[in-house]
C-alpha cells in the first residue's frame, strides 16, 4: 500500500487548505483512512478519520468544526478540508491506512500500518 499526500503549503490565518491522499495497492474501502499531523518538538497527534464503511467520521476536539475528512471511491483518495486554519495548526500532516475496520477509527498512531509521506502545512499570522 502506498499513500501519497499532497496541498499542503503556505496559508494565511484564517484561510483554508485541502489537503489529498492518494492511495495505490488497495481500495480506501478495504480498511479505515486517518490524517495526523505533527508539529515540531510534538508527537503525531489524530487529526481526523474515515471508517471503511464512509460513516461515523471521527475528529480531534481542536479539528471539530474546522476540519472535514471526506474520500472519493472513483479516485481513490481521501481528502482533508481544513478551514479557519491558525498559526497553531501549522504542522506536518500525514495520511495512513489501517488494516483494520473499527468503528469509529482508532485514533493512536500506532495502529496504522501504512504511512504516506508528510506535507508541511505552514500558518502565518
């Protein structure tokens, strides 16, 4: 399985970013899609999942709101709307894969198999 990540960049506060995950080797249906990110100095931290089935969408408290993960079966790829976005939201964002299909996804890092490679995502103030 590979993941792909992309549209990350520079933002003002305030602006939005969408970020894309595209994935080769298996079908996003197969197993649950999350978004992480890590700031420096920081641990990888859940920002938002998408369960096999597409329902019950999951997001960390600071993403509730603001963010929105969605898929596209056709392109296989998982998307991560962010708006609203703040200086504190600047971070290196990852997309990966879990073989699993717990309902909602799990939100440790640890229980993804599959890792794409991060995409910086920059907020000036």
């Amino acid at each position: 399985v590979q993941l792909q990540a992309s549209g990350g960049g520079l933002v003002q506060a305030g602006g939005p970013l969408r970020l894309s995950c595209a994935a080769s080797g298996r079908s996003i249906r197969r197993g649950n899609m999350g978004w992480f990110r890590q700031a420096p100095g920081t641990e990888r931290e859940f920002v938002a999942g998408i369960p096999w089935s597409g329902s019950l969408k999951s997001y960390a408290d600071f993403a509730k709101g603001r963010f929105a993960i969605s898929r596209d079966e056709a392109k296989n790829t998982v998307y991560l709307q962010m708006n609203s976005l703040k200086p504190e939201d600047t971070a290196v964002y990852y997309c990966a894969a879990d073989e699993g299909r717990w309902v909602p996804v799990r939100q440790s890092a640890d229980t993804y198999e599959y890792w794409g490679r991060g995409t910086l995502d920059t907020v000036s103030s």
